[in-house]
C-alpha cells in the first residue's frame, strides 16, 4: 500500500506529481491512499514518465480538488488510471465515476460563483475585510479573481478554512477563523480589531491552485466594493429543512424516476421574499441545489446589479425533479405539464406556510401557474404585483433561463436590462 501525503486541501499541484509517478510506475488506485497533512513537510513526488490525458480532464481535475469530499484525490487518480489504459469517455455521463466526478465540478464552480455574488465588505480602517462559509474549498483559486475585481483595495477575507489578504501587490494566506467566533458584523469588526495586525503579519504567499471559472459581465464598478452586511444569515427554517427531508423520497408524479434527485428549495428562515422558477435543471439536478446553474448565476448576477440582497431572499421552483430530453449524451429540458406542476404544488405549499413570504416572485410561466393556480401570459401581467386572498402578492417576470435563449447579442442585452428592471422594481416594493 502506497500512502501519499499532499500539503493542503487543495494541493493540485502536489496531487498531479504523485499522480504522474504512481501511474508511471504502474501502482493501481486501490494500492493508494492519500491524506492532508498542512502542517508538515511532505515528500516531493518521484519522477515519473511523462504523458498526456486530455485537456478537459486536467480542467476538471482542477475543479474537483477544490470539492469538499474526502475521496476526491482517489477519484481522481482512478480516472487518470483509466483514461491511461483507454477505458475512460468523460462524455459518458451514465458512467458512475465521471457523473461523481461532474458533480464535483459543478458544485464547485456554483460556490465559486456564489462566493464573489454574496461576499460583502466591512470598511474597517483603510481595508475592506469580508467573511463567508464557503461549501467547498474555494477560497485560493476565487481570491485571485477577487483581487482583480479590486486591484486598487487593500482586501481581507476570512473563512473557517484560511483567509486572504491583498494589497495591491501579491496574495498572502493565513489560517482560517472559527465559525463561532464571526456572529455578525460587530464580531467580524472586534475579531479584526483584536486579531487582524497579527494575521497580516503571519500571513504567507499562497499555493498554485486551479482558478475558477473566468470572471465574465463582473456587475460591481472595479472602484467600488460592494460593502456590508457581511455575515451570511443561512438558518433555515426547522420546519422547511424537515420538509425537504421527505420530499427525498417523493413520488407524488413520475419525474422522480429519471431524475436524479429531488431539489428542494432553499434561504433563511425569516425570507419576506420567495422567487419560484420552474424546475432544477440539469446542474442542479447532479448538485442537489436550486438555481446554481447558469439561469441561477444569471439571477445572482442580475440580483446584485439590481441592489437585491440574495441572501436575504427563499430560491424555490414550482417542480422538485428535472424534467427532461435525452439527446445523445445531453438532457434536454422539457417543460412540466400542468398535472405535474399540480402534484409538486404540495412541497410549494410547504414552503409557502411555513415561511409566510410577504412577496413571491414568479419566475416563468410555470412559476405563476403553480403560485397564482392558473394559467399565465407573462406579456400581460409582467411587472404589477397582484394581490391574493391571503394577503400576500405576486410579482410575475420572465425566467432568466429566457434570457440564455435570447440568440440576438442586442436582443439580449435588452431582455437582461429590462429583467433588471423588474428586480428593481420588486426591490421598492418587498417588505422591509
């Protein structure tokens, strides 16, 4: 048994050595173990032969050493193996492998995304210091996109797994914060008071480590931060998250037996505001989360733009399951039916009475179906909230998937800016 020792959580580096000369030397993953050690001094990897796996590999390597998982490495190495001995297609999707190893990916690029959507900046003397519980390990790779969002800001970020510092110049990284220890603002504030001249001074330059995805239609003016509130209010409420744990099992219609899990919805317990979509689609299907897609980021994005605070709101859609095409190796979306929409309407209710939103907002023809219990033509009531019984209102806009589908470059610049818009306007009217 061959046990490898690699620096950090996310030492691609270290991890595509050891992996080059274990292969090389013809050692199997199931003869390889591999563990952290950050605060030793491990072994550089021996030479190996060099030879070449594909590039969209590599890529997707260098995402999944940033997953929070503990088999990732072995993963990883196992499909190096096999893409060795010609066994491996990373367009099969049915392969249990490559999806685990797809997943990853996805997950990985969704927090890097979330992370520079929701990530907020505390003005603390001449620094701008931030806080935020990433899901995966993306502090490293995201940092050097954030840092050239603000080249002109001196800028910290403390996380549970390490923090970052920049000033202009080059990247420094220290140890991580406890989670206890950051509450809220004034904590973040007395933690940076008490602590903050110490992790500067112990702070070092960082590892190489795979970037995120490109930092594509940045919102935020380069000369402006976005600044507080910083914490991350997560809790869900008790009752939503018990919910959530039984639709796993729900066959209430037959998306669930193609799909491959049940999304559920998901925000803070004190939500005002509900936005509905209309279903997971194929990212959040393999991730288990709502709107981490491209429709999803496009939201983020156009929610940022419009002054809305994503944390603060409840992302849910009218359909639990992914709905879809196959295509060759793709799946295709296809739209749910009403009798579909009808039977999820259950988990929408769910969540509708235990959250209690003052405002939902229907993204989509069949978020206003399933909210409003009739059908929709989003051209004529897009843009004017519409009073329920209940005493709560709707505000009906257009899905951002919409906007993906736009294939006239000007065409779509005028649906984004109108759908910002809308978001503006639900930002004047949602319940303080």
């Amino acid at each position: 048994m061959r046990h490898v020792t690699l620096r950090s959580e996310t030492d691609f580096a270290g991890w595509r050595d050891w992996a080059r000369a274990l292969a090389t030397q013809g050692v199997p993953p199931e003869e390889v173990r591999w563990r952290i050690d950050a605060g030793g001094h491990p072994p550089a990897a021996p030479p190996g032969a060099s030879f070449s796996v594909s590039r969209a590999l590599v890529a997707l390597a260098g995402l999944v050493v940033q997953a929070r998982d503990q088999g990732r490495f072995d993963l990883l190495y196992r499909l190096i193996w096999r893409a060795q001995a010609g066994e491996l297609s990373l367009e099969d999707h049915s392969d249990p492998e490559v999806f685990r190893a797809r997943a990853l990916g996805f997950a990985v690029r969704a927090e890097a995304h979330r992370m520079r959507a929701l990530l907020r900046y505390l003005p603390l003397g001449p620094r701008h210091v931030g806080w935020y519980r990433p899901a995966h390990f993306v502090l490293e790779a995201n940092a050097q996109l954030l840092a050239r969002r603000f080249p002109g800001f001196a800028v910290s970020i403390l996380t549970p797994d390490g923090t970052t510092h920049w000033d202009g110049g080059g990247l420094r990284f220290g140890a991580g914060v406890a989670p206890e220890a950051i509450t809220d603002d004034a904590a973040l504030a007395a933690y940076w008071k008490g602590y903050g001249a110490e992790m500067l001074e112990t702070a070092r330059p960082g590892t190489s480590v795979p970037e995120a995805e490109p930092l594509a239609e940045d919102p935020w003016p380069p000369d402006r931060p976005p600044v507080g509130p910083v914490v991350l209010q997560a809790d869900a409420d008790p009752g939503v998250q018990e919910a959530s744990a039984e639709a796993i099992g729900c066959k209430r219609c037959d998306l669930y037996r193609r799909a491959t899990q049940t999304v559920f919805g998901e925000g803070p317990a004190g939500a005002r505001v509900m936005f509905v979509g209309e279903q997971p689609g194929d990212q959040e299907d393999v991730i288990g989360r709502p709107f981490v897609g491209p429709a999803g980021q496009l939201l983020d994005r156009a929610m940022l733009e419009a002054g809305l605070d994503r944390r603060a709101v409840y992302v849910t859609n009218a359909v639990k399951h992914f709905k879809f095409i196959p295509r060759g190796k793709r799946r295709m979306h296809a739209t749910p039916d009403a009798a579909e929409i009808a039977a999820c309407n259950f988990w929408l209710d769910v969540e509708r009475v235990r959250l209690r939103p003052a405002l939902i907002v229907a993204l989509g023809a069949s978020a206003a179906r399933a909210v409003l219990g009739r059908a929709v033509t989003i051209s004529r009531e897009r843009g004017r909230p519409i009073a329920l019984a209940s005493g709560q209102r709707v505000f009906v806009t257009v899905h951002p998937s919409f906007l993906l589908r736009v294939p006239d470059e000007e065409a779509k610049r005028r649906e984004y800016r109108a759908f910002v818009e809308d978001l503006r306007a639900i930002g004047r009217i949602m319940p303080s």
